[in-house]
C-alpha cells in the first residue's frame, strides 16, 4: 500500500519535534459545482526542530508516533 504524501505550510511551531503542517486541497461541490477551499491540519514529526513558521514542507504518513502524530517531514 502506498503511503500518502502531501505538501503544506507549517502555521505553528510551539511544540517541541512536532510541527502543525496547514494542507489546502480545492474540490468542486457536487451539487452547486462551486471551487471549494478546504484546509486539514496534521501533526508532523520535525526531530531536529529545523522548521519554523512559514515553511512549505512535504510530509508522509507513518506509524502512529503519539496520540495524534502520524505524519513526518521528508523535505
């Protein structure tokens, strides 16, 4: 099975190796056919503490790390 892998921004940083990574998809609605912006925020693993606020990171889903990570940052 392949893992999913998305691109987002990081809106927080306050966590110690843990990122909050903002991912914005667009999909029609399906009964008024209008573009539709939806925002999901993840928890990500950042074991160094290398990203901060505003980065553009690329991550994968893993194993479950903690009670609500399950993605790490592979770039």
């Amino acid at each position: 099975m392949a893992k999913k892998v998305y691109t987002g921004k990081v809106v927080s940083d306050k966590m110690d190796k843990t990122v909050i990574v903002a991912v914005t998809t667009f999909f029609q609605h399906p009964v008024y056919k209008k573009t539709v912006k939806k925002i999901t925020k993840f928890k990500a693993h950042d074991a160094e503490n290398k990203y901060h606020v505003g980065d553009t990171v690329k991550i994968i889903e893993t194993r479950p790390l903690s009670k609500e990570k399950r993605w790490v940052i592979i770039d």
